[in-house]
C-alpha cells in the first residue's frame, strides 16, 4: 500500500494520528497522487448516494448535513464550493481543480458520506479500490457500481 493510500484508509477508518504522520512525510508527487485518490473516492461515494438530474434539495442538506458534523469553525468548507464537488461528481458541472479549498471540503463531505453508509473495513477498501480506478481515468469515469448501489431515499 502507497503512503497516499494509505493515508486515506487511515483517515476514512479513523486512525487520524497515523494519517497526520503520513501526510507530514508526503513528497509533491504524493500531495498529488493523495489529491487524486481524494477525488476519486469522492466521485466513487457521491455516485453511489445521487444521481444526475436530481433534486438539488438532497444535496443542499447533505452538504449542510456534513459541514455540521466536520466543519467545526463553519467556515472551513464553503457551501457553494461543496455543492460544485458534488455535482462536478455527477457529472453535471466542470471539474473543480485540487486546491487546498478543495481537498478540505472533498475530505470532509467523503467522511460524511461514508459515515452516513456506515461501511465495514470490507466496503470501505472496496471504495478504495475504486477510487485509485477513478484517480487513474483522466476522465474519472468511475463505475459506482463496482462498489455498490446508490442509497435508494436519496434518489428524488
């Protein structure tokens, strides 16, 4: 397992010390390659709980949602910023580049988004998997069905 792999398991499984401890030790290729599988589980989990053309409102509370429970000053993940992440991960807005404004609101809607699955270590390498699949496809085109169905009450 890679440090940029790694660190992400640790921090989607709760081992934050072991995670900070890889993060300070991270060359530039690293921070890059973290970046990208960051992005790739993020497409991986919003795919797997909405769909393009939805209701805007299930993402609009998911995203307040996930900002209550990670976001502790309220001012670390913008709103807008997060909504664009998520629909950029369906597909139905451009990209969103990787700056640190970025990779904080990524990390913080993936938690929330696993945490409302609650997935076992099993499941949660599965989204791993197909996270380092999506970060290798320019295009990360992502299939979310390598790992699983969509959450069905989310579909609106």
């Amino acid at each position: 397992m890679t440090d940029p792999h790694a660190a992400l398991r640790g921090l989607l499984a709760g081992r934050l010390r072991g995670h900070e401890r890889r993060l300070r030790r991270f060359a530039e290729a690293d921070w890059r390659r973290y970046a990208d599988l960051l992005a790739g589980a993020l497409l991986v989990a919003v795919r797997r709980r909405f769909v393009a053309g939805q209701d805007r409102a299930p993402v609009i509370r998911f995203v307040a949602s996930a900002r209550e429970r990670y976001d502790a000053t309220g001012r670390d993940v913008d709103p807008v910023l997060a909504e664009a992440l998520v629909w950029a991960a369906l597909g139905e807005r451009p990209p969103v580049p990787h700056d640190a404004a970025a990779i904080v609101a990524r990390t913080v809607l993936l938690l929330g988004l696993l945490e409302d699955e609650g997935l076992t270590d099993r499941e949660l390498d599965e989204i791993l998997v197909a996270a380092a699949h999506a970060a290798d496809d320019p295009a990360h085109g992502a299939d979310p069905q390598l790992v699983g169905a969509t959450v069905e009450s989310d579909r609106q």
